[in-house]
C-alpha cells in the first residue's frame, strides 16, 4: 500500500474565502429601477416624467422615461418597482466625529476611552448614519484612513469616509484636550482617545501636516479660533502665527492638492484663516457680511453646524459640557441661524454639517430641520448633495442622480423640495438606502442586500 500524499492528491473542496481579502464584495449586479420620482438637486424640481435608472457595477448606467423602457420591463428577474416614490442622491454629511462614540456621559470621560474601544464604537455610530440616508461622511478629527479602508472593502458597514486624521492645534488651542502638565503635551496623543495633536512653531506644523498625509488624510484640518469643548481658549482667540498657518496650508496643497479647512467662529478668525491659505472654514457661527463676501469672492467653502449648540441644552446632554463650555455654547448658538442665512443670501458655498458628539449622534437629521427655520427647502437639500460632492472633489459622481454617477441613493415616500424636514423623520419617510448600487438599509421588493 502506497502512503498517503500531503498535501492531497485529489480535487479538494472549493472554498470561496481562501483570498487575501474575503470581505471584499464583487461589484453590485445589474438592478434597474423603474417608475422612479427623480429629485433633481441642480435644479431644485423632480423630473416630471416617471424616471427608470439603471445600475451596475455600483454606477448609473442610463436614466430614461420608464414608458419607453418596455424591454427591461419584460425582464422582470432584475427590475424593481419604485411605485412612484422619490429616488434623491445619497446625503453627505460635511462635518462628524466618528470616534466621538455614546458609551461616556461626558466629553471629559469619553477621552479617557482607549483609542481601540473608541475605534470599535465608532461601528455603531457609521451603521446608523448609513440607515439615516447618509452614504458619504466627512470626519473633522479622530478617524482615520485605517477606519475609511475598513469601509470601503467591507469590513465594516457604513458611509463612505473622508478624514483628516488627527487636526492640527496649537499648545492650549481648541484640539488640545490633554492635561496642563509640563511635557504632557508633547507629541501625538497617547494611548487614549484624542482627535488632535499639538504643534507649535513651522517646524512642528509641517511635521505634523506631513505626518497626517502620509498616514492618509484626504485634507488638513487646523484650529484657527477657540471653541466650544475645549477648556483652554476664549471663543474669540485667534491661534498659530500667520506663518504656521501658511506653512500648513502650502505644504498641504504642495503634496497633493489637499485642502486645508479650519475650525473658526469669529470675522476675525475667518479672515485670518483664509488670508493664510485655508479654503474651508468649520462653523463660521458669528460671521459679518464683509466677510462672508470675503468667502464668496475667495470660493471658500462654509459648513456651518447647528444641531449640535441646540443638543447640548437639553437633558440629559446638557451635562456633557464644563460650565465654562455651556456659555461659549450658548454664545455662538444665538447667531448661527442669522449667519447662515447672510452666508446664503451672500452667495457662499455651503456644505451640511452637523458636528454632534457620542449619543447625540441620534440628532443628525435634526440639522434639516433647524436650517428651514432660515432657509428653503431646496438650498439646504443642494448643501446635503451637489455642494459637498463638490467640496470633496466628487462633483459629478456624488449628490447627483445621473449617468455615470455612483449608484448612492435614497428612497423617499414624500418630496424633500417641498419639506426638507422628512429627513428629520426617516422612521416615516425614508424607505430605503441604496450604496454603489447595493441595497444597504430597508426594504424593496426584488432588491436583496
């Protein structure tokens, strides 16, 4: 008797998974989707004819009126019925902190959350995002290329991730959150949870900006103003010396295009920022009309944050702040309305933003909401879609439903240009969420995840 080979000789079983990576998805198969409400964002109206959309591949292929699309319709085995409901693009949410995970009462506890337990968190905050209609993020501090990777393949569910990695603060600036200790701030972060580094001085800047690209940052993020949360500056401070603010902002663009944006509340912070090169400005509460012309006439980009100043006055989130933190909240919550609607009358390119902390991420939609109260419905859905594609370098293939476009999609039983606040109801109105051409989150018959 022959002994026996190793490994065997005969035909072994055939398994799938035996590939580097088994999480990654094939592309998504053909699916076309008939008798489609289209909302065209551009133009604020919904295509008057009953729209069919075809998809592969995680993109449009064609949109057509679906009375002359009779042979897909015969096809039955990949056609789903939309039954006149609404098809909107994907929304992309401009401002959000990921790791910022429920699990701590405060924002003083929740840093003490180990850097892999936040990471982990952070699963649950981007699957919920994903099933409120959210298919693109744009996180300002704390996620990271690892996180936007994990997305991508698979690994885990969520919205598509831009991230800046950690932002870039001066000693005592508003993303400095570690303690007041002689040589504690040195450096990058420890082992806890953090969402900025410090850097004082060109030197340390453009090590700190170099070290973030290299990580992987999608754009740069620096604490040009105080802030709200942090314990050290006024809301007024103005922070980083004109040449570390340039040397952030031309290293950025010198590696590869990247965009610096800046946390900044103030006129006097605003200009300062994009006097020195900074093509963003986060928040932008107390802003003045000379310098909203300023952002018009530079093409700066403005992502205001409401929702979150009104979250933090009602319980049980109205402990998460230090008292300190609950005035500053308090003053820029009192103008964030009356500087939105100058920076829309003005003519300033808005994104959505919401800019909410651990549980309070339940909010996001409320941000619809609050912005109708000065705008029209129309404006704020275009701030959620076209304009922050845009931003983020995705015009054409976000925010958009059209040819060519990727498959992101939302399904609404009602009309978002008459009522932008059905998407601060998404238990009612929102059906389904469809990413690069998947079904991700509720229902449609014919259409399996």
């Amino acid at each position: 008797m022959s002994k026996p080979t190793y490994p065997p000789t005969y035909n072994p079983h055939v398994v799938p998974s035996l590939v580097p990576k088994p999480w990654v998805q094939s592309p998504s198969a053909p699916i076309t989707l008939i008798n489609c409400k289209v909302v065209d964002v551009i133009n604020g109206k919904i295509i008057p004819v009953l729209q069919s959309i075809k998809l592969e591949a995680g993109k449009i292929l064609s949109i057509s009126p679906t009375s002359d699309d009779t042979q897909t319709q015969q096809d039955s085995s990949n056609v789903v019925d939309i039954d006149g409901h609404y098809i909107c693009p994907g929304l992309i949410d401009c401002h959000v902190h990921i790791i910022h995970t429920p699990g701590e009462p405060t924002i003083a506890q929740m840093r003490q959350v180990p850097r892999e337990l936040a990471a982990l968190r952070s699963t649950y905050v981007l699957r919920t995002m994903l099933t409120r209609g959210f298919t693109t993020i744009r996180d300002l501090g704390g996620a990271n290329k690892l996180i936007a990777n994990a997305l991508e393949e698979g690994v885990i569910s969520g919205p598509r991730l831009i991230q800046c990695g950690y932002v870039i603060s001066q000693t005592g600036g508003h993303g400095d959150s570690l303690p007041s200790i002689s040589g504690a701030n040195e450096g990058c972060c420890g082992h806890v949870y953090s969402s900025g580094r410090t850097a004082d001085g060109v030197p340390a800047v453009l090590k700190a900006v170099r070290e973030e690209i290299k990580a992987g940052a999608d754009f740069i993020k620096l604490m040009i103003g105080g802030g709200v949360a942090s314990p050290y500056d006024s809301i007024e401070s103005i922070q980083f010396t004109p040449e570390e603010v340039r040397a952030a902002t031309s290293t950025a663009w010198n590696s590869g295009r990247l965009i610096c944006t800046a946390h900044a509340y103030t006129p006097d912070a605003i200009r300062y920022a994009v006097d020195n090169g900074v093509k963003g400005i986060e928040h932008g509460n107390l802003l003045d009309e000379p310098t909203a012309q300023l952002l018009k006439e530079k093409g700066v980009w403005l992502t205001p944050t409401l929702a979150t100043y009104g979250a933090f006055t009602r319980p049980p989130f109205d402990k998460v702040l230090p008292p300190s933190g609950m005035e500053k909240n308090k003053y820029v919550m009192t103008r964030g309305l009356e500087s939105l609607k100058l920076a829309h009358e003005t003519g300033v390119q808005i994104c959505f933003g919401t800019d909410l902390l651990n549980s309070m991420h339940a909010l996001q939609t409320e941000e619809f909401s609050i912005r109708s109260i000065v705008l029209p419905s129309e404006a704020i859905l275009r701030q959620a879609t076209v304009n922050a594609a845009k931003m983020l370098g995705f015009e054409g293939q976000l925010g958009v439903i059209a040819k060519d476009a990727i498959a992101d999609m939302i399904v609404l039983s009602k009309n978002p240009l008459d009522d932008i606040t059905i998407l601060d109801r998404p238990e009612e109105n929102l059906l389904a969420v469809i990413k690069e051409g998947r079904l991700v989150s509720g229902q449609l018959e014919g259409f399996s995840a």
